[in-house]
C-alpha cells in the first residue's frame, strides 16, 4: 500500500495535556505494540522492517529532515510474524540501524497518534495525517491539503512549536548515538595503546 502523510514528531513533554486531546476527540485506542524496526542501507529513502504483536511490515518511505510538519512518500507491505525477511535484508543490504521502542497506537480518522517510549532516548509523541492512494470502496480520496490542515491542528492541540520538531528519525539518533560510542571506544584504545 502507498499512501502520503503529513507529519511530525517532538518529545513527549506535556502527555497529560496530550492524553486530554486524546480523549476530547474520542481516539480510536489500538493498542500498545513492542515493536523492533531494523533499518537497512539503501542509496535511496528509508527501509525498515517492523517487528510487533499489532504491526508487522516491510517501509519504505522518503522524507526531508525539516523542523516543522512535513510531508512523507510512504510505501508499506504486510509482513507474516516470524518472517525470515530480516535475515534476508540483512545478509543482502547489510543493516544500518535497530530501534527497539513501545508505542501507544491510536487514530482519529485518517489521523494515526503515536506515543512512544524508545530505548535510550526517551519519551514522544508522534501525528501522521494519511492520505492513501487508494481509498476503501465508496470512500473519497483525502485532499492533501486537508491532511496538511489536519496535521498542523494536531501540532496547534499538542501545544507543540515549530521549535520542538525533531527533523530526524529515531534511526538518526541510533546512528549518531553508535558514532559517539565508536569514537569513545576508539580514542580509549589509542589512550591504552600509548600507554607505557
């Protein structure tokens, strides 16, 4: 399926007022789902696969890094729990980054909430508007103007600034965290090889 989102993501500073929002506007609880997404190297977008009880499957999308609501190409194909895909990417693609987070999934409409606990970073909130290529049988294509709208009204309920955008994915922070490590670990070993 390929569908097009207008999004954004920030941290999770203010979930009771979030939670309030939540509720107002009667959102669709879907439930809270572990997952694992493993993040492969292409010259091109993005491509993960994510592993959870509720949400199984192979993503590629292309996104700027802009710090603001911003639109997402996403393609996205189910994948059978258990699959042995990853083995395959892996062994074929080599893999870029694993991001191990629980996320609270709900929907207001066409608009998916997310929050977020990932490993080693912390707590957020994230809002994709959807707009799919192809609408179920008897239901209008969304305009895109409205998912912009619907976004932005989200961001403006969230309490969330332009400011609090974080333009990158959770597999940048993966990334940059590994290099820092890398670095660390590598300045460590010059220091003991120097040693008399």
């Amino acid at each position: 399926m390929t569908h097009t989102n207008f999004e954004f993501k920030a941290r999770l500073t203010d979930e009771q007022r979030i939670r309030a929002v939540l509720k107002k506007h009667r959102a669709r609880f879907v439930g809270t789902d572990h997952q694992i997404d493993t993040y492969f190297r292409v010259p091109n977008g993005r491509l993960k696969l994510r592993e959870g009880k509720i949400e199984n499957a192979l993503i590629l999308y292309h996104r700027t890094n802009r710090r603001q609501a911003r639109t997402s190409r996403v393609d996205v194909v189910e994948v059978p729990p258990g699959s042995t895909l990853k083995q395959l990417l892996s062994a074929a693609l080599g893999v870029l980054a694993v991001v191990d987070k629980r996320r609270e999934i709900y929907f207001v409409g066409n608009v998916k909430i997310h929050l977020d606990r990932v490993q080693d970073f912390g707590e957020f909130v994230e809002v994709e508007a959807i707009q799919t290529s192809k609408p179920a049988r008897g239901e209008p294509k969304i305009p895109r103007r409205t998912i912009r709208r619907q976004a932005r009204d989200f961001q403006r309920l969230f309490g969330v600034t332009d400011s609090e955008i974080i333009p990158f994915s959770y597999s940048d922070m993966a990334l940059k965290k590994s290099r820092i490590h890398g670095a660390v670990d590598e300045r460590c070993s010059s220091i003991r090889s120097e040693s008399p």
